[in-house]
C-alpha cells in the first residue's frame, strides 16, 4: 500500500505528514518520516511512500492552523487504529475547543471513563496524528504541560497560538 509524504515548513521545524487515500495515518513536527512510522499500527503501515509537495485540504490545516485557524484540522480525516477507548479518546481529542486545554482527569471524564486518567494519557502517548488529534490541548491537573511527544516548547507554542 502506497502512502503520500509531505514535509512542511513552519514556526515550529519541520513537520511531517503520511497521508493515505486523504487521511492522515502519522504527522508530527520532524523531517525523519522514520520517527512517525512506528506510530502507525501494523495493518495501516505503507510499505511505499511516495513524496509529494501538498495535500490538498490537509496541507491547507496546517497553513491555516499556523495562520490563525485551528478549525479546518479538526476537520481532516484521520485514520488511525487501537482498541475501543483508545479509539474513542482520540475522537473525543477533536472535540477539545482551542485556547480551552483539559486536564488529564477532564480528558478521562470527557471519553466517559472518568477512572481511566492513565488510559486517557495513554491515548495523548499512543496518537499519531499530532495536530490533527490534538492531544498538546490536554495538560496536567496543576496546569503544568505534562509530556509532549514533540517536545515541550512545541506543545507550549501550539498552545500559545490557540489562545490568542
């Protein structure tokens, strides 16, 4: 199966998606497509990937996301594959309004499960679709960050953008 590469430019670095059939299946702010592929699970993986130089309406997401917008991202398809909470947590990400971020505990309670912060946190550490799933909107109990995949300066710009 083939899978369409694109690496953009933005105030953050570099940031790369794999993109299937008009979904997105990895992205994440690096130039190494290597180090989003482990995030796909096995039964989506390419095993070709084809550069190209836009995505249409996903590319489009992030250009708006860094001008201001962070709407159209939420509406890209996005296709990733886990178990049923896992699954529904990461669609329950999207719902999460910009410039307002949840707690891990808001989070759990949000995917219906309110005992299941660590699975909650699980699904922000196991998403392969970073802004498109925006798992940088989910934050500590005390308002501290907690972890990011893409490092925290990252998650703490994203969040800065959202909030004005």
């Amino acid at each position: 199966m083939k899978a369409q590469l694109l690496t953009m430019s933005t105030p953050d670095g570099p940031f790369t998606i794999i993109a299937r059939d008009g979904a997105v299946l990895a992205s994440g702010w690096t130039a190494h497509a290597a180090e989003l592929t482990g995030q796909i699970h096995p039964e989506l993986l390419p095993d070709e990937f084809v550069p190209v130089q836009e995505l249409g309406e996903i590319s489009d997401a992030v250009v708006a996301f860094y001008a201001g917008d962070p709407e159209p991202a939420m509406r890209v398809r996005v296709l990733q594959k886990s178990g049923p909470f896992r699954s529904h947590a990461w669609d329950v990400l999207r719902t999460v309004n910009p410039g307002r971020p949840v707690t891990y505990t808001e989070y759990a309670e949000l995917s219906g499960n309110p005992k299941a912060v660590r699975a909650a946190a699980s699904a922000c550490a196991f998403n392969a679709a970073a802004l498109f799933v925006p798992c940088h909107r989910v934050v500590r109990t005390d308002g501290t960050l907690g972890g990011f995949r893409w490092g925290l300066a990252i998650k703490e710009s994203l969040l800065g953008r959202e909030q004005r």
